[in-house]
C-alpha cells in the first residue's frame, strides 16, 4: 500500500499538468464519496444523511444564485474539480486525457492550466448569467448548483479542436473524425440539450466552448489571455542581476531573433512527425534499413528527449 501512494506523489509531483488535474479529479470525487459512506454508516437515517452530504456538496459547487456565490465565492474554482458521480467523472476524465494528450503535443503545460481554469470560470459564468437572465430558470434560482470539470474540458476540447482542425482521431465504430466536427457536432448537441433537465450543465459547456475557441483566435495573434491563471502557480522569474562585461573585452554577436509560440509549436509537431515516420520504419524493416541521414535524425532527437 506504501508503494501504491508512493507512486501516486510521484506521479503527481514529476507528472506532466494533465496528470495532475486527472490525479486531483480523483482525488475529490474518492474523498467526497468516503465521506458520503462515512455519513451513510454513522448517521441514524439515510435522509439525514442525504442531506448532510448534499449541504457539503452545496459547500464546494457553484450556485446559480448571485446571493448565494458571494458567501462562498471560491465556488467558481472548486465546482470545476467536483464530481459525485462514477459517470460524470469517467467521461469527463477521458475527454480531458484524450483532447489534453494532443493538446500537449502542439501547446504547453502552462496553456493547458490556463485553458482548464479560465474555461472553467466562463462556463460558471455563462450559467449564472443564463440562470438570472432568462424566465425559463427563474423558479430554480434560488437552489441550483453546478459542478464538474465538464466547462473546463470543454474548454479545452475546443481550443486544440480550432487550433489544428484537420487533426483525425480513430472513433471506435465510426472511424477516422477530424476535431473539428467532433468539436461542433458536441457543441451542437449541448445547445439543444439546453431544454433537459442539466440545463445548467449544457450552458456551461458552451462558456467553456466559448473560452476555447476565444483563447485560440487570440493565441494566434501572438496573444495568451490565460497568462494570468497560469501565473498564479508560474509566477514569471525577476531579472537576475547581468555579469559586469569586462570593459577591455569586447565581443561582436548577431542576436538570433526569437522564434514565435507558432513557430515553435510548428516545428515541433514537424519534429514529431519526422521521428514517428522513423520509428514506424525501424519497427516494420529494422534499424538497419533507414538511411544515413534517417539515423542521423534518430540519434539528435534521441538525444533531444
């Protein structure tokens, strides 16, 4: 068992940012589901204990009620890790590994926190704002609440969905789908779904849809909106006191100008092309069978990683 949690702190302290917001998903839902057992065994009735376990949930999810979100205003950030049920958690779970792994292919880490929390905070947004706006939720105010990570993932679902569209996935029983039509066939679903019973959900999927492709069009204009989120656990670095430059030597360079985050990303994903097209080859013919230049390649990306 020692072992087992030893594994897990490392996972989470060495792992990439999409491991750890999976490792902190699950680590809520288990604690809220120990304590709701917890409650079940040692309280005298299943009722009270329904309605213990729904006032810590009330706790920690976000309310529709503007009242409501300013005595506990972090709800907008802890609604976005909370899950009750097995279902919920699993499909937004896999979502989030599917869409993060390729998210993490052509973007970084930090991005990636951005998008997650800023899309979480959107769909929290467009929720109350739904809710207090229109007639249709007017009765349900004053006791809704939202939780989950789905506005989040969402969020993130449609960021790398516009940011490389062509991108194909192999969906079991269907086939080869680009992102996106994935993208747009959900978004579509979540608008006419508006009228079910998670209304509340739906609406902040399309906040969290609508952060993703807002932090894309802005990203390719060289612009990060999500900087700040990232910056409150990557603060950026104060400038470190430069070497006094020996004033009998003088020394004559070009400065190299610096690649931009699309130049960057765009040779990287070329990078990871020509490497999986090597890779594919050593496995179906051998080592033996690339070429010189294919081995040089191997041994400088090898060395890379």
């Amino acid at each position: 068992m020692n072992r087992f949690w030893e594994e897990i702190k490392q996972q989470f302290t060495q792992g990439s940012i999409l491991t750890r917001l999976i490792i902190i998903n699950l680590a809520v839902f288990v604690a809220i589901n120990l304590v709701h057992v917890a409650l079940f065994l040692f309280t005298s009735s299943a009722e009270n204990a329904a309605g213990s376990m729904q006032n810590i949930i009330s706790w920690l999810a976000v309310p529709s009620s503007v009242g409501e979100l300013t005595s506990r205003p972090w709800t907008v950030v802890t609604y976005m890790f909370l899950h009750k049920d097995l279902f919920h958690i699993l499909f937004n779970m896999l979502w989030i590994y599917w869409f993060g792994r390729i998210f993490l292919m052509y973007l970084d880490q930090k991005k990636l926190l951005g998008v997650y929390l800023v899309g979480g905070l959107s769909g929290a947004l467009l929720y109350i704002l739904a809710y207090n706006a229109f007639p249709a939720f007017s009765d349900y105010v004053p006791y809704s609440i939202m939780l989950g990570a789905s506005a989040s993932v969402m969020a993130v679902v449609f960021a790398i969905s516009f940011y490389v569209p062509d991108y194909t996935l192999n969906l079991l029983f269907i086939g080869p789908v680009k992102l996106k039509y994935i993208a747009v066939f959900t978004i579509v679903l979540d608008f006419l779904m508006i009228a079910s019973s998670n209304a509340g959900g739906h609406i902040s999927h399309l906040g969290g849809a609508l952060f993703g492709y807002l932090f894309i069009t802005q990203y390719k204009k060289q612009k990060d909106i999500t900087r700040w989120a990232w910056g409150l656990f990557y603060p950026e670095k104060s400038g470190t006191k430069k070497k006094r430059r020996n004033p009998h030597m003088h020394v004559s360079y070009k400065k190299a100008s610096p690649k931009t985050d699309m130049e960057y990303n765009a040779q990287k994903a070329k990078e990871r092309k020509e490497l999986d097209h090597i890779l594919d080859k050593v496995s179906k013919s051998g080592y033996e069978s690339l070429s010189k230049k294919e081995k040089e390649i191997l041994f400088k990306m090898s060395n890379k990683r």
